[in-house]
C-alpha cells in the first residue's frame, strides 16, 4: 500500500467520515481554507487511481466512497514509520516519545496493560 500525501490523506479523512461523497460534498466538510473545487477533483482521481477510492457513476458525476479503511491505512503507515525510523521496533518508537517526554508514565502503563490484554 502507498503512503499518502498531505493533501489525499486530508481528502481521504473526510472520505472515511462520510462514508461515500460526491465532489462538492468531500469539499463543504472540508476544513477553511477549502482548496478548489478543481484540486479536490484531481486529488480524488488520483486516489482512485492508487486504489484507495472507488466510485459509482451518475451521469456525468461521480459519488465516492473509500476502498481502503481507515484502519487498513493506519496499521500499515505506522508499521512503515516504525520500520523506517526505529529500526523495526515498537520499543525504540515507546523510548523515542519518553525520552522526549511526550509521553507520561500514566500512557506507558496504558500501554503495557494494553499489550497485556
């Protein structure tokens, strides 16, 4: 699976929250500044064409819906950000936040209990 750009993951989050959406649908839940009507198109072509969209045609329009799960997309983004930056390992990514404090010892032992389940 591809990672996504900044501007196809914007598009594909608003995707995963309504389910299926045409253009102009995809843009009125879009965060201000909206991009252009024209980049959103182009935007979602582009994700159909990397198989993370699929769509059913009405006439001339097009109603899309997501093809990949949010969930699909997040396991493996991170297992590509662990591998790519901690050399594979869930322990140096947990040692990496704590070590920059960006994680407290409540959230570790969240966590620990977590991975006990």
């Amino acid at each position: 699976m591809q990672e996504l750009t900044k501007a196809e993951e914007q598009v594909m989050h608003v995707l995963w929250k309504v389910k299926k959406a045409f253009v102009k649908e995809l843009l009125a839940e879009m965060d201000e500044p909206k991009p252009a009507y024209n980049t959103v198109s182009t935007i979602i072509r582009i994700l159909e064409k990397k198989g993370f969209v699929g769509f059913t045609a009405f006439g001339k329009t097009h109603q899309y819906y997501p093809l990949v799960s949010k969930e699909d997309y997040k396991t493996q983004i991170s297992k590509s950000l662990v591998s790519k930056y901690f050399e594979g390992s869930f322990e140096n990514l947990v040692s990496f936040f704590a070590k920059k404090e960006e994680i407290n010892v409540e959230e570790l032992d969240a966590i620990l209990k977590t991975l006990k389940k």
